[in-house]
C-alpha cells in the first residue's frame, strides 16, 4: 500500500467464483469494483475531493467503474480521459484463450473486448506503445499517440564476483521473462527438440517468472539430462542481480513468437550493449534498432539455434560509438518526452497553470510506466 492508494478487498465467495470459473483476476476485479456500491461511493469520494483535470488509466479495468462515476456524476465530471495501454487487452485475452490448457477464458476474453473497445472509443487520448497497437486503436478514436516502452539504466551489480566465479569457464546466454505462458512457449519452441546442440562449455541462464514455467513444462522435461545441464533456472532474482548477470553474461536470448505491446526486455538488451539473438516479433516497436551489428532475428528453431551457437562461439560485442549514440532513445526520458505537452494541450478545468493529474491502475498493474510518466510530467505520483 502506498498513500492515496484505495484497497479494495474481494469476498472470499468472489474468489472462489472466480477460481471455479477461471476467471482472470484483472477483469473479474473490474466487475466486482463496478458492481459494489460501497466502494463506488468510495471511489465517488475521492474522485469529488480530488477534482482531477485529467484522469489517465493505466491498463483498462478500472473504466467500468469511472464511467459509472461520470454517468451519475456528470457536472462534476469535467475531466480528460486518457487511455494508456501497454497493449491490446483484447487481442492478447483472445490469443490466450485459444492455447490449450490456458488459464485465461473466453469469458475473459470476451468482456476485456467490451471494457476496452468502449474505453478506447471515449478516451480523448490514446498512448499507445507501438505503431501496430495504435493502428488499432485508431479504428476507435482518431487521438492516438505512441510513446515507446523505455528503461531507466540498470542497478549497480551484486554479487559480481560470485556470479563470475560460478560460471567461470562457461559461455552464457541469458533469457530474463515473466511467466506469462507466451515467454515459456517461445522459448520450448525455439529450442526444441532439446538443447543437445549446445556443448558442455555452454549454458542458458533464464531468471525470472519463466524459469519456472520452463522447468514444469513437458517439453522441457523429455530433453531429460540434457537440457537440465545446459540450464540455470535461477527464478526471480532481485536488480542488482539480474545487472550482474547481465554484466558477466555473453548473449541475451529473446524467444518471443507471440504476445501484446512491445518487449521491454528488448530495449533492456539493447542498451545493455549485449550480443542479441532474437525473434523478429520482438522487435516490435524497435524495429529501427534491427540494422545493428549485435542483432541477429530468426524465427524458426533451426536457424535459431544456429544464431545462438554462432553468437556464443564469437568475440563479446565492442559496440561503435555510432551504435551507442542511437541507445539514449530507449530511455524513458526519451520515449515520454511529448507526453507533457499532449497531456497539457487536452481539455481542462479553468482553475490556473497547474492541472491536477490523477493515474488509476489496478493492483496488479505494473507500476513501471506510470511511475516514469509521473516522474517526467514533474508531479508526484496519485493512485
């Protein structure tokens, strides 16, 4: 919890609903929150004290509630309505849905459609991340702008000298994902049948959500010895972590086939100056970083594989000064840089130069875009 934030806690009978059913938590939460009226009486409260001139929802759930709000509250609902969008909530449900086994229903799918398609259309601003996901957006709301995912430069490394020393000898390549089932299945893909085509000498190092998924997955359990001794399932690492294994590591794998908005890890790659071996679907919306000499895109097992034990067996990259110039425009400094005037040219309330600015997210929304938007527009962030 933080200050100003609302906790909004769902009955035991809800959950269990929702487990049962298979609900996704972020869209069976936006129903529960539209249809409690204690807690759009709250919400009503603070949005009265509040007054916003501009109210930019991150991720789109928590709209059915603020249009509720509007609906009943319309002369004091004179406020902008920006819709920011790390992808098209729609189109991955959807996707999801259709993968056997998948966690997320059509259901879901289904109602994130409605939510986001009626957001999209009433917003008077639109961010979206790539120019594919803001084509999209257009076919509902001509007022669609991009602003690039970005990164703030890597932590100080910990551990240096001990990661070092446990992979001393070794070539790595490292892969860093969520678990989300698109990261896992990329990966079982694009190495199967089995990692026999590493040698000894080489491992791929995965941390984060995907470790894990990886490491239940059938596919990854029929490679047997093998694909266990050219692995290091490492699991969530703290950042200072991870910048060391970043540091000591000689390629970074992106196995990405499918999913929505734009791979931030890509532009993590990227900056990092890291030899890449990636798909071409994760370089979207980094399309024009391709050309560089470190880059390297397949998009069948084969030839990825063929990349990756090229990129291993190769010199660490010594990128030019020209290719190292292009890499400040991945930080968020860059990438949001217009935002403060498009978010300022939006209608507002006559109450003097400054403009009250409130950012909604749900709990589980990530907290990365709104925290580098806050910071760049000067304001202290509000949930």
């Amino acid at each position: 919890m933080e200050a100003g934030d609302l906790f909004i806690e769902m009955p035991r009978r809800f959950r269990k609903k929702m487990a049962r059913r298979k609900w996704r938590s972020d869209v069976a939460t936006a129903e529960f929150i539209a249809s409690s009226r204690s807690h759009r009486r709250e919400i009503a409260k603070f949005l009265d004290d509040f007054r916003p001139d501009i109210i930019a929802l991150e991720q789109c759930w928590l709209w059915p509630a603020l249009r509720g709000y509007m609906e009943t509250c319309k002369p004091k609902a004179r406020f902008s309505i920006v819709y920011s969008s790390q992808n098209v909530e729609q189109e991955l449900l959807a996707r999801e849905a259709a993968i056997p086994g998948s966690e997320t229903d059509l259901w879901s799918a289904r109602r994130a459609a409605d939510i986001e398609s009626d957001l999209a259309s009433k917003a008077d601003l639109v961010v979206a991340v790539s120019e594919q996901d803001a084509a999209y957006f257009r076919k509902l709301n001509p007022g669609v702008v991009v602003a690039a995912n970005g990164i703030w430069p890597r932590e100080m490394p910990v551990g240096l000298d001990r990661w070092a020393s446990r992979f001393a000898g070794l070539r790595t390549a490292l892969f860093v994902g969520s678990g989300r089932p698109p990261n896992a299945n990329g990966f079982l893909e694009l190495t199967k049948p089995d990692l026999g085509f590493l040698s000894p000498a080489e491992r791929i190092v995965v941390v984060g959500g995907v470790a894990g998924q990886i490491q239940s997955d059938q596919r990854f359990l029929l490679g047997g010895d093998v694909n266990h001794a050219r692995t290091e399932l490492l699991g969530v690492q703290d950042a200072g972590t991870l910048s060391a294994l970043i540091e000591i590591t000689d390629v970074v794998i992106l196995p990405i086939l499918e999913g929505g908005g734009t791979n931030i890890k890509t532009a993590e790659a990227l900056y990092n100056r890291k030899s890449i071996v990636a798909t071409s679907f994760a370089f979207r919306g980094f399309e024009h970083f391709k050309h560089l000499r470190n880059v390297q895109l397949a998009d069948n097992p084969a030839d990825f594989q063929d990349l990756l034990v090229k990129a291993l067996r190769s010199e660490r990259y010594d990128p030019r000064s020209a290719d190292v110039a292009q890499l400040d425009r991945l930080l968020w400094t860059a990438t949001l840089q217009d935002l403060p005037d498009q978010f300022a040219a939006l209608p507002r309330r006559e109450r003097g130069a400054s403009a009250n600015l409130l950012m909604l997210r749900s709990v589980s929304g990530p907290k990365r875009l709104l925290t580098a938007l806050s910071q760049r527009l000067g304001l202290r962030r509000r949930n």
